[in-house]
C-alpha cells in the first residue's frame, strides 16, 4: 500500500484554492429562478410551462451550490463571530432555494433573492472580499 501513500499532503479552502468568491454567482440563479416562475405564470403554452419548470429547478439547486461554496469555503470562524447571524442566513436561504425547486409562486423566488442580498451584504463587509469578490455593489 505505500506505493498509494501520497508523499505530501496539500491543504487548500476549496478544491481548487482559485480564491474567487462572489455571491453574485447564487443571486444570478436566483434571479432566473424568479424569472422562470413569472414566466411561467404569463403563459398558456404547457411546452414552455413544462420548460420553465425544468430550468427553474436546475437554476434552484445551483443557488444551492454556490451559496454552500460561498459557506464551507470563503467564511471563516472570525467572520462568523462578527456576524453572528451568518448561519442561520445561510441556512434558511439554501431552504429557501430547496422551496423555490418545489414551487411556482415568484414570491418563494423573491424571498430567496432577499435572503442571497443578506448575505451579499455581510460578504462585502468583510476584508476577504476584497480580494475575493468579483462584481463589488455600486
């Protein structure tokens, strides 16, 4: 078996250490998850409802992925300490985006666009981001 043993042990934050974080990424998705409940709720055609169904499920698990990215491998137990509330944004946001897959209603996608501003606010507080982030607020 030592022929498997690596002979050095890398530590990185991500798998790839690329050191590019945005929250921009979870609000883009959610943005389109919102647009394809609204879209969906305009039209008749079954086809394109059907469509829109499809791809606001896809867009909703990727809301997932980037905010758990965002969590597990940018924010960092200092951050946590100075925004004591980071988890539990977090948390009712990625259950957000798990009602958003499972619902029709804009305003599931509204809410979870709320929360993704929440935690965009906290991000850009930080002095990581500055480093980090990639479209900084206007």
């Amino acid at each position: 078996m030592g022929l498997f043993k690596p002979s050095r042990v890398a530590h990185a934050h991500c798998d790839l250490f690329c050191g590019v974080y945005d929250p921009a990424q979870a609000m883009i998705e959610a943005k389109s998850v919102l647009n394809c409940s609204t879209k969906y709720a305009a039209s008749d055609d079954e086809v394109f409802r059907a469509r829109c169904i499809s791809i606001k499920e896809e867009r909703a698990e990727l809301v997932k992925h980037h905010l758990s990215v965002l969590w597990t491998d940018f924010f960092k137990p200092p951050h946590l300490e100075e925004f004591p509330q980071l988890h539990d944004l977090f948390w009712n946001a990625m259950k957000q985006a798990g009602d958003a897959k499972k619902s029709m209603d804009p305003a599931v996608g509204e809410k979870l666009i709320e929360q993704i501003a929440e935690i965009a606010d906290i991000f850009w507080q930080t002095e990581a981001s500055a480093a980090a982030g990639v479209y900084p607020p206007a």
